[in-house]
C-alpha cells in the first residue's frame, strides 16, 4: 500500500481551464459506435500539444508525439459510452429498448432520454408506473427489458416515426456534469471519459513542462470499449506499440451492497490502482509502483483474474505481446448517471502517466529472459 494519502499533498494538476474542456467533454453524447462528435471535441483539445494525429475508419482517434521514432509508447484511454437502441415501437407510440453495452435496466425508470435522429434530437422518459398501481397483493416487478418503455409524447406508430425515430436510433441519458462538495467530479460516462481527459492532460504537461520523449508517444482514445474491446484491438495492430499504458476506472468498494471479499479493497481519494493480472506486464508494472513511490504518488493494489476486462488485455495480446499495464480510477456507481471519482485521484492518475513516460528509455526491453 502507498504512503498515507496526508504525506501526499501537492499542486493541483487540473487547471480551470482543463476543468471547462472536462465538463464539455463528459457533456457530449459519445454512445459506443458513435464517438465522433466526442472525439472531435477531444481532438480539439489536444491538438495544441502534439505533432500529429490519426482517425481510424471506426473513431478511434490518436494524437502522436514524434512520430518518426522506432520505439512506441501507447497511453490509452476509451471514448465511448453505455446507451440504449430502439429496438421495438408500438401501435401506441411507445419505445422498447435494447443496449449498447452495459446499460442497466435497474436505473432506467423515470430517467429523462435524449433520442438521436437524423432529423436531431428528441426528448423522451423512460416512463414506469406509479406506486399506487403496483400495490395490491401481488408481487411488485422489478424494472426489466421486457417491461421498460421510452414514452415521446406520441400516441401512434407513425408519429413516432415523423419525429425521424426509427429501430436502430441510439439513446443516452441527459444528466450532466457537476462537482460534488468541492471533492468529486460527478456525471454519467465518466468510464472512461474520465481516462481519455487524463491522457490528453498528461499531453499538455509534456508541451507546458517541454518535456523531449526518447520515444514516440501515441495518446490513443478508443472506440467500442463497451461491446468487447473492439476499439483497442483495430488500433492495437495499426499502432504496433512496443509499450501500452492502459488507464479505465475500477469499483469503489467502500459504498454498500458491494462484497470487499469478491471486489477488493478500493476507495475514491486514496489514489490510482495497480493492477495485477495475466495480461499485465510485471517488469512494466514493477516501473509503475517504483514510480508511484518514488515521486511520493499515493496508489492501490487491485487483483484480476485472468482478465482486466479492460483494453489493457487488447494491447497485450496483440502483435505477438506487447508490453501492458493498467493504471485504474476508483469510481463510485459505475454504469449509473452519477458516476462519482475523486479529484485528487483525477490528478494522481495524470501524475503517474506523466512520471511513468519520463521513466522510459527507448528501445527499453521489459521481457522476463533476456537472450543470452
């Protein structure tokens, strides 16, 4: 375990102005399979910070430092976020839903929607009925597929479908961006726009601090996180990375109904989280902890097993193996709208990356047996 988080204190990393690009940024709408406007904002944002960028034919963007060096170093985040398809639309008008990832039909009722159509957005709720109805002997439902609807004002089929809704419209959640007593930033797709903001941070420190990387650097947001990884496998091989530093959020498992035995010992504000897994690199992991202490960076110690779960295994196992770690952010009600994460574990992410990158030489060989 790290040094007691009062040993630890320091200058904030995050600026007012990172703090604005922050809020716009987990503001927009970047449902899996539709990152792009997301990733043009973000796009925007780095830009100033590095030499150059790529975008593949599905999203996934890339902004890269010295492109023209042999040895690649990948930090990595994912762009996308959990949502819901129209999959079914009613004689009365009502919407039926199917996910876009992990959406949790637990959390669904009474949430306001924003549909998206080609004609723009339409409002929407997820309606449920009152609790006056469910009541009477029989044993209430709990909220399912099969039971939740999507309720646009509209009466019939048709004038669902003049509102330009049709099955196969993607559907986010409206809730936004705020801070919560000072101390947590607050929103709905904080996994992991929480990661791609940190990465690009780690970027603007680099330019601000003038930092000349041995290496090539290549800040990779990816797409299709949600759905299978699918993102970090395209650009994995496109990259052909030698190292890859993977940053996602992991489970606070200080809140109830949440078994430490089977999720660990995590909480928000006591730092970033090592994690150790098969597809985790041990000398590259090793590099990470003696970092965290030597540079005075609180951290916790996180266990998977067999896989991260997380683009970290899509790195790893890509291009014959390359290299991978995970440097994970406590979060609070993962897959909610209310997503919570501390803020000085926002800052102590962006620190490790950033003393992490300043640790690797190029050409540097992290396997267990070298060649005799």
């Amino acid at each position: 375990m790290a040094k007691n988080k009062a040993e630890t204190t320091h200058t904030p990393v995050v600026t007012d102005k990172s703090l604005e690009f922050f809020e716009r940024y987990i503001n927009n709408p970047s449902p899996t399979g539709f990152e792009w406007k997301g990733q043009e904002l973000w796009l925007d944002y780095l830009k100033p910070y590095i030499d150059d960028y790529y975008v593949d034919n599905y999203g996934t963007a890339v902004g890269i430092i010295n492109k023209d060096a042999e040895y690649k170093v990948v930090i990595e985040a994912h762009a996308d976020e959990i949502s819901w398809f129209v999959n079914y639309i009613t004689n009365d008008g009502l919407i039926y839903v199917i996910r876009n990832g992990g959406s949790d039909h637990q959390i669904a009722p009474s949430k306001r929607v924003n549909i998206h159509t080609d004609k723009g957005i339409v409002k929407a709720v997820f309606g449920w009925p009152a609790i006056h109805t469910r009541q009477g002997g029989e044993k209430e439902e709990a909220p399912t597929l099969k039971n939740i609807s999507i309720d646009c004002g509209c009466t019939s089929k048709e004038e669902v479908e003049n509102l330009g809704i049709h099955v196969g419209c993607v559907i986010t959640y409206e809730d936004e961006f705020m801070v919560l007593n000072n101390r947590y930033y607050v929103g709905r797709a904080l996994d992991n726009r929480a990661g791609g903001f940190m990465i690009a941070e780690v970027a603007r420190l680099l330019k601000e601090n003038n930092i000349k990387l041995p290496f090539g650097l290549y800040i990779v947001n990816a797409v299709q996180e949600e759905i299978g990884l699918r993102g970090a496998e395209m650009i994995a091989h496109h990259i052909k990375p030698n190292v890859a530093i993977v940053t996602d959020v992991t489970h606070d498992t200080s809140t109830p109904m949440i078994n430490k035995i089977v999720q660990g010992d995590l909480a928000c504000g006591r730092g970033p989280v090592v994690s150790y897994a098969p597809a985790v690199q041990t000398n590259l992991n090793k590099l990470l902890v003696e970092t965290a202490q030597k540079n005075n960076i609180p951290f916790q110690r996180q266990a998977s097993s067999r896989s991260t779960g997380t683009d970290t295994d899509a790195f790893a196992y890509s291009n014959d193996g390359v290299p991978s770690a995970l440097i994970s952010l406590p979060l609070r009600y993962m897959h909610t709208t209310v997503e919570m994460i501390h803020k000085e574990d926002v800052d102590n992410v962006i620190r490790l990356i950033y003393e992490c990158l300043l640790n690797i030489e190029a050409g540097q060989d992290f396997r267990y047996i070298k060649n005799r």
